[in-house]
C-alpha cells in the first residue's frame, strides 16, 4: 500500500537558476524505504517533501502534486503534517529547542496537546528506544553530537507518527549508537510504522528495505535494494614521506567543562607527518582531546605542548566556520591569514566544490558544507591538523577527495589527529589508532592496510 505519491514534481529553491528536483514521479510503500546517492544531489529536499518543510518552511517555487498518508502535502499546514510524520535531521544541532534532554524529547508533545500525564512515559519509551536513557536531566550542550542525534530521533519517536524520516541518523554515531538507531528504524517497521531514511552505512539497511530511491542533481529513480551495489570505499594512499619528530604531546592532562571531568591522566603524542585515528563511543572525550591539542580548551591539570605553525581545526558542527559571502572568499581567507601562495580553486577543486565555489556557504546541502569547512581550514600547510569526523554527510566521491587531500597534508609533514566512526577513513588513513573512552586513552591494535 503506497504510503507517499509525487506526481511530476518539480521544485526550485527561492533563487535557484536550476530545480532542485525535477519531473519526480515516485511512490513510496509501507515499510522500509532506503535513499541513497551523492551529498548535494536533492536527498534532503526529497525528504523534506514528505513532511512539508519543503515548500512550506523553505519557500521557493512547486509544480506537480505530493500526497504523503493522505495528505495534500502542498495545501496542508506543516503542523497537521507534523502530527502524521517525524523527522529527523542532518544536523540535530538545528533541531534542538530546549537545554535539557528531557524536555526537549516533550517539546512536540506540549505542542499538540497530548495531556501532562501522558507526557513522561512517552518521553521515557522515546528515550530507551533510542538508546539514550540515562541522558535523563542532562544539558543538552554537553552532549557530543552523536549524543544529540540520538536525543533528536527520541523526540521523533515520542510522537509516534505513521512516517519516520531519518535524514542520515547515524553521520556521528558511534558502531554501538549506529546499530541502536538502525535497529530502531527496523523495529518500527516491525511495529507498523513506515520508515524512508537517508543513509551512508547501507549495509544492514538494504537487506532490510522494501525499497531503494537513488537521488542525483536532482534526478529521481528507483532501484532494487537486493542487486544495488553500493560505491566501493577509498584506497589508502602510498606514503611518499617519512615520520618526522614530535608535533604535540599531552602530559597528564585532565580536562573539562561544566564542572564534569571528561579527560582524566592523558598521556598522548604525535609526530610529524603521522595519521593518528580517534575511535570509542559517544561522549567518550574524543572531541574535548582535539580541542585540548589544538588549544581551544584549557586543560584542568597537565601540560599541553604543540610544534610551531598553523593549526587547521574541523569542529563537529562545520556552520561554526562558515561567514564569509562565498565558499570561494571562505578559502581565501584562510590563505591570506596564514600567508599561503596556494591559489583558492586547488582545494576546491580537489573537493568538488567548483560548481559551488561562488554560493553562500550556509545555503549548501549538510555534506557539502562539510566540504566546505574543510576546505575552509585545509588550504596551504598547516603543521597540525585536527578533524572532527569530517566525513559526517558526505558522499564516497568526497570521502575519497578527502583522503587524497590529507594524505598531501600528511606527505608535506602535517600530524594529523582525527576522530570518527568511519571504518573506510580510519583504514585508508590512520599509521595509529587511539581508543578514548570513558576519559582514558589506550593504543588500539590497528594493522595499516597497504
């Protein structure tokens, strides 16, 4: 049974010269339904559709008809629509309302008047469904993102809508948060709730869909979940280079904010020309040990100690970056700062943003502002880079542009140090892996791939 229909559906963001879906004819039936294809293609517009952020919130132009459980997607007011299908998006850090956990999870259910007394044990069964129950009472500023990822996809199930869309759920999550979301998802479907998610990590997903939306420069189709292949993950680059000395190095260092103490006794170091890989779960410290080493945050005790030269710093949240007019004048800042003769197009194209080049950085797709950052930060030689999972919502074509890149990076003698979940990033790149948890560091068995 057809939960959605597009019918010639054609849709152009406010100023855009080009739709960015064009002539879509699609139906989508109960169950599960998987969308894949390049970051910047129309993925999140097309989901945006089925809840009507898109054209309601967006603005812009529309032509052809959407129904999605019923609805006239075009005629009914985003609220009516919000009562019938969750969402959860690229960024939970642009969905979040309130400073605590709790209450944020309660936020769409005071909003449609489910009565108090019902409220909490809603909010109790979103939060263990999604894994995150002893987040009860938390800040949510003190969550890692992957933390507030989970948090968002709670506040979706809270209000148990017919339709869950899931705009890349899992871009922060950790294995074990990555298996609790997708186990979710399927356990919705299980329950009767029908589930259309937009997801890198396809493996388990496509075993389990009834059906498969490929999106590319706006271009829909359909395809079979069972004899899709998936792009193949990037080849780790030769190392050109030999390690050089010392670059940082951590010595007994404890370290925290709002009076919690997320580092405790770390001893760490990196060299030269080295790819040092960051790995554990959620909240484990991996973010508080790159803003320690790269000075942003002050330890609590210890001592810090990094080589002479130009940090490049990728925060989780790459819009923090992003100010200047152009994704072009974005680069050229950096350069002109750091004194670099390096021209702007050479990492833009190296990251396929060319097309982008001269667009308002905040107006791009999740993962091309991801590229955007990186390109914001990586430009010239920086003796020290720190990467907070760069890869979150990009696609296998930019992942491989981004190893390339740091692998340059790490050949021109830049110590590298990044954190992420991404087996395919970590294999292609790292010489060590670092396990944080819990506050502590310990060396991970890691055998280089050549």
């Amino acid at each position: 049974m057809a939960i959605a229909a597009l019918t010639h559906l054609t849709y152009w963001y406010p100023g855009g010269a080009k739709p960015a879906l064009s002539d879509v004819c699609l139906q989508i039936d109960e169950g599960l339904t998987v969308v894949a294809g390049p970051s910047g293609g129309g993925k999140s517009t097309l989901l945006r559709i089925f809840n009507g952020l898109v054209p309601h919130f967006h603005g812009g132009r529309i032509g052809g008809s959407a129904e999605v459980m019923g609805l006239n997607v075009i005629a009914t007011p985003t609220r009516k629509m919000a009562r019938h299908v969750g969402f959860v998006f690229q960024d939970p850090e642009l969905q979040t309302v309130y400073n605590v956990v709790d209450r944020e999870v309660a936020f769409g259910l005071e909003n449609t008047g489910v009565p108090r007394r019902q409220i909490s044990g809603r909010v109790e069964e979103a939060l263990h469904a999604a894994g995150v129950g002893a987040l009860v009472g938390r800040a949510v500023r003190t969550l890692s993102g992957g933390e507030r990822q989970r948090v968002a996809l709670a506040s979706a199930l809270a209000m148990r809508p017919s339709l869950v869309v899931l705009d890349e759920p899992t871009s922060q999550l950790d294995p074990e948060g990555a298996q609790t979301v997708l186990a979710a998802a399927t356990n919705l479907v299980d329950e009767g709730t029908s589930v259309i998610i937009s997801e890198h990590r396809l493996g388990h997903l496509l075993r389990r869909a009834g059906g498969l939306v490929l999106v590319d420069r706006g271009i829909v189709t359909g395809a079979d979940p069972s004899t899709w292949i998936p792009p193949a993950p990037p080849v780790r680059p030769a190392r050109s280079a030999a390690l050089g000395g010392e670059a940082w190095s951590l010595q007994r260092v404890s370290a925290g904010f709002d009076g919690r103490l997320v580092l405790e006794g770390v001893n760490l170091s990196g060299r030269s020309g080295e790819v040092v890989a960051l790995t554990g779960p959620n909240g484990g410290g991996k973010t508080t040990l790159l803003r320690v080493i790269a000075g942003s945050l002050a330890p609590l005790f210890g001592s810090v100690w990094r080589c002479r030269g130009r940090v490049a710093y990728l925060p989780q949240n790459p819009s923090v970056l992003l100010h200047r007019p152009t994704v072009r004048d974005e680069v050229s800042f950096t350069l002109k700062r750091s004194g670099e003769l390096e021209r702007p197009g050479t990492i833009l194209e190296g990251l396929g943003l060319l097309p982008v080049a001269d667009r308002y950085p905040r107006d791009l797709s999740c993962g091309e502002r991801q590229r955007a950052a990186l390109a914001a930060v990586l430009p010239g030689d920086p003796a020290l880079v720190l990467l907070d999972e760069p890869t979150r919502g990009i696609d296998s074509t930019a992942r491989g542009a981004l190893v390339v890149l740091v692998a340059r990076l790490r050949d021109r003698g830049a110590s590298v140090v990044l954190a992420t979940h991404d087996d395919d990033l970590r294999n292609a790149l790292a010489d060590r892996v670092i396990n944080v948890r819990d506050g502590k560091v310990s060396e991970a068995a890691f055998a280089a791939r050549t």
